[in-house]
C-alpha cells in the first residue's frame, strides 16, 4: 500500500511540473501560443501538427513574408516549331505535361536559358529535341493563350529549360539563413565542390553567402537525415535575391499587406476567382477559407474569423493583411 501511495505521490509531482514548466514557457511566448527561435527564422508551436510553421522571415524583419515566384514542371518534348520573325526566332515546344491529359505549348526565345545541372553548363534552345524529357521552370503565376481547336493552350512565361535530371533531384524554394527551404523539409548543405551561379549575374566566385534568403535552384544527388532532410547540393542557380513576396509588400493603414496569391502559394494553397460577390476560395485538402475584397470577415471551414483590416485590390492583384499566412498555415484552428 506505501508503495502504491509513493507512486502515486511521485505522478502527481511531475504532472504539476511538467504544467508549471509549460507556463513558464507559456509566459516567455508572444501572447497567441508561439515562441520564437532567437535568429527569428522559424516559428514553434505548442500542441501544434507539425512542428514548424510553412513560412519563414525576411532575415529578422518579420514585415516581409517569401514565396516562391517560380514553379517546376516536367514533361516530354512532343513537337517543336521555330518561327523567325524578323532578328528574333520564338521557339514553340509542345510538352506533354507529367499527370495531365492536355499539351501545353510554351514560347520560347534565346534569353530562355537550357540548363544542364549535372555538369553545370548552359546549353541553347536548339539542344532540345523531340520526345527529350525536359523540365520547365515557369512563373507561378503563369498566363495561358486558350488554343484554338484542338491547339494546345500556350505561355510565353518559361524562364528556362533543365536537362538531364530528374525533378526529385531539384530544389526550388527561398533558402532562409540555415540553407533551409520554406517548408522546413529541406536543407542545403554546401561544400567546397559545390557550384554557385547567378542567372543575372557572370560572377563565379559565388558562396553560400549569396545563396542565403534567395529564392534558388538546386541539383542534388543525395540526401540524408530527416526533419529536415539534408541535401548534398553539387549545383546551385541563384534565380532571384529579392523573393517575390518581400519586393510586393507594403503598408496600407497602418497594416502590413502581402500579395494573396504569393501567400497562398507559399502555404501550398490553391487560389480560384469566384465572383464579385460570392469572393476567394481557398483550399488545401479539405481546408477552405473563403474572403471577399472589402471585406474583413472571413470563412474557415465554415467558421468566421476577422481579419485586421479588408482585402484590397491593387493593380490588378488582390492584397491581404499579412496575418494571413498564419490562418491558412494553422489548418484546423481558427486563430
């Protein structure tokens, strides 16, 4: 009988701990659940799914919020078209896009880059031939030439061609300050032999430096570890060093806004025009949060939330107040 007292005593004990520790923890947080990492990069959640938050800082200002502002697809080469028009020849390749069932044509001219990533060399447009497997690097945010007929829709928004690899052995993301990519799934690690190149820049003297808080391409061949997984990068493309969303941020009001589809994307959520009326839908597996423009309230999952301030349009995109990202990304909670 004392023996099962004292256990039960010792249980007791540690469970009043173990809370009095969490409030420790609790009270040392931002007032919301969160704490923050000391180098302000990524964000920890108590009793959260998993583990870090889809998003990262621009350096240790917390105004900006990156994304991606390019995606990859792959495919087959399944027919190729020059037109010379005048002193500039657009090539047209038709892909066979991976998992669709419809072509696209993408336009291409000579500042489209060809990229051989395996032994890191810049290759022409005349390279590619019909039936090669190719992949695009295209803007997320695309615009498509509806065909005529049974034309395949076409974009001349194609920043490059890659060859010779496989699309598993890529990386596309903005690598924050720890060469970690946005999802906290993957790390870069960087060696002696690893090649750095800028698209917009001839300098070869490049280190992981000038890799950090840009949005890049890497080719790697292994991997190790998990959570986050570490990838021996041999080839590295510096795409952009000012990532999308940082460069379209402003302040309105008082409040921060970011670009909505940039957010979205950047939280892996599919962005759809509705209407006027009846607003934006988006959805990530079978979370859906509906905002209209002008609107401050909004719908999860069918829960209403409010937002700081409306969004707005300007320019022609839709803008969000940047608290957004931690809406969509707690997927389950309404904040």
């Amino acid at each position: 009988m004392r023996k099962t007292s004292l256990f039960r005593v010792s249980v007791l004990v540690l469970t009043l701990l173990l809370v009095l520790t969490m409030s420790v923890f609790a009270g040392l947080g931002n007032g919301n659940g969160h704490w923050k990492w000391s180098g302000g990069i990524h964000a920890a959640e108590f009793g959260g799914g998993h583990g870090f938050d889809k998003w990262f800082y621009g350096g240790a200002d917390p105004n900006y919020v990156w994304s991606v502002h390019y995606e990859l697809i792959s495919g087959d080469v399944a027919d190729i078209d020059i037109d010379d028009e005048g002193s500039v020849d657009y090539y047209y390749f038709e892909i066979d896009i991976d998992g669709k069932s419809d072509n696209i044509i993408f336009k291409a001219t000579d500042d489209t880059f060809v990229l051989d990533p395996t032994d890191p060399e810049f290759l022409d447009l005349d390279d590619i031939d019909v039936e090669d497997p190719v992949i695009l690097l295209i803007d997320k945010d695309a615009d498509y030439i509806e065909g005529d007929g049974d034309d395949p829709d076409m974009t001349d928004d194609v920043a490059g061609f890659i060859l010779n690899a496989d699309i598993g052995e890529l990386a596309l993301s903005v690598f924050d300050n720890t060469l970690t990519d946005i999802g906290g799934e993957l790390q870069l690690d960087v060696t002696s032999g690893t090649e750095i190149w800028d698209l917009n820049d001839d300098d070869d003297d490049l280190t992981e430096e000038d890799v950090r808080n840009t949005e890049s391409l890497a080719y790697f061949s292994d991997t190790s570890g998990d959570d986050p997984v570490v990838a021996d990068a041999e080839f590295i493309l510096v795409l952009n060093r000012t990532p999308k969303v940082a460069r379209e941020s402003f302040s309105n009001g008082g409040y921060k806004y970011i670009p909505l589809r940039a957010a979205a994307s950047s939280c892996k959520y599919e962005c759809r025009w509705i209407s006027a009326e009846d607003g934006i839908l988006l959805t990530r597996g079978e979370t859906e949060i509906l905002i209209r423009l002008g609107d401050t309230e909004y719908t999860k999952d069918g829960h209403d939330g409010e937002f700081s301030a409306p969004p707005l349009l300007k320019n022609g995109k839709t803008f969000v107040p940047k608290e957004i990202i931690e809406i969509m990304d707690k997927a389950g909670k309404i904040l």
